[in-house]
C-alpha cells in the first residue's frame, strides 16, 4: 500500500524514465540538461491616470469680537531744515598804497649792535660831534697809505679846539690826542733811526699800532661806547 509522499505508481512504462531515479539513484538520464519553454512575457499594465486632488477652499477666519483692532501706522512728517547761521562779514582791510620809491633808492636802517653775547641789546644814542669823530679816526687809518700825511692833518684838527662836551664823545676825542701826539713822536724818532738801521723797524711798528688803535676807536664809537683807558698806550 503506498503512503503519502511514496513515488507514483511506476505501472505504466515510461521508456525516457530511468528506473533507478525511483529508488534513490541517480542515473546519467536525470543528470541531462531538459529543454524548457520560456514562459509568455505579461502584458504592461496601463498606466492609471492619477485622479487631480480637489483644490480646497482657503478659509476665511472669522472676525473676533475680542481682539481689538491693531493701530494704524502714524506718518511721521518731513523733518524740518535747521535755519541756517548767518556769518557776519568780515570788513575788508585797506591794503596801504604800495611806495612809488624804488628800492635801491631807499634807505637801509643801520644794524643795532650788541654790548656783547649775553648782553641786553641797546640802541646808541646820538653823539654829539660824532662825524668830527669819525672823520679823525678815517685819517689816523690812511695814515700808512699817505705816509703820514692824513695823520699830520688829523692832529692839526684835534689841536687847539675843545673837545665835546658827552663824556663818551670826550673820551675818544682824548683818546684820538693821545694816539696822534704818540705817533707824532715816534715818527720822528723813526726817521732819525733809519741812519743806524732801527728806523724801518721802528716806523713798521708804528703803522701797526696806528691802524690797531684808529679800528679799536671805530668799533668803540659805532657802539656807542666810550675808550675804557683813553690815556693808555693800548686799546
């Protein structure tokens, strides 16, 4: 009696069956390749055409009784423009006529001078009988170039006279005597030493000590001050 799972019955011969594959065996038949048909490919599906989703209706909110209205916007107005500050003019300042003289002809103020470094600067004041001064010290400073000449009509001018009366003006007219006097005196004692062979050297000496003396008194009177040591044989 056959169970439930037991192969079919193998009554009927089936010449392309092996037998021995009914009792467990493998035989070189069920090892071979079969033709299989190839299954009818399904027909596509038509697509389904996707139904439009219905538009809803945007609700209207209903109005609530209990908020209140939100306020209106305030339009806030142009700024206004600041007056603008007025600035007083200016008065014109009157430029000064221009000088008609041209400026080679005008007049150039003389330099202040200095007591010396450090001091207090002070304008000389006028001497009295300065160009007379001036004048004397011109001819002591010519005397080498002139020989002795300007210096002899320098002491003709210094002699027999009053000096001035300003004690700084008194000074350099003293000082001036003394220097032309001095000259006077060893110009003559020069020229009778040339015999010995001492004169020349005597009479350069003496043109030096001229022209040191008549500049020093220059410098002193241009200053306004007067000779510290007008008897002196020095400066």
């Amino acid at each position: 009696m056959a169970e439930p799972g037991d192969p079919k019955a193998t009554d009927v011969p089936r010449p392309d069956h092996d037998l021995d594959d009914a009792v467990g065996f493998a035989s070189p038949a069920s090892l071979a390749g079969r033709p299989r048909q190839a299954a009818p490919e399904p027909e596509p599906e038509p697509a389904s055409i996707a139904d439009p989703e219905p538009v809803s209706a945007t609700p209207v909110p209903e109005p609530d009784l209990f908020t209140p209205p939100a306020a209106e916007p305030e339009l806030l107005s142009p700024p206004e423009p600041e007056p603008e500050s007025v600035v007083p003019a200016r008065p014109i300042q009157a430029v000064p006529p221009a000088d008609p003289t041209p400026a080679w002809a005008r007049e150039t103020p003389a330099p202040q001078t200095y007591a010396g470094f450090g001091a207090r600067r002070e304008i000389p004041a006028e001497l009295q009988g300065a160009s007379g001064l001036y004048t004397v010290y011109a001819l002591i400073l010519f005397a080498v170039p002139t020989l002795g000449v300007s210096a002899l009509i320098a002491l003709l001018a210094v002699t027999g006279r009053p000096g001035p009366s300003g004690d700084v003006a008194a000074s350099h007219f003293v000082f001036q005597q003394r220097t032309l006097w001095a000259g006077a005196v060893v110009a003559l004692a020069g020229a009778i030493l040339i015999v010995v062979g001492l004169g020349v050297f005597v009479l350069f000496l003496l043109a030096l000590w001229l022209i040191v003396r008549g500049a020093a008194g220059v410098l002193k009177l241009k200053a306004g001050r007067a000779m510290p040591n007008p008897r002196g044989w020095l400066i």
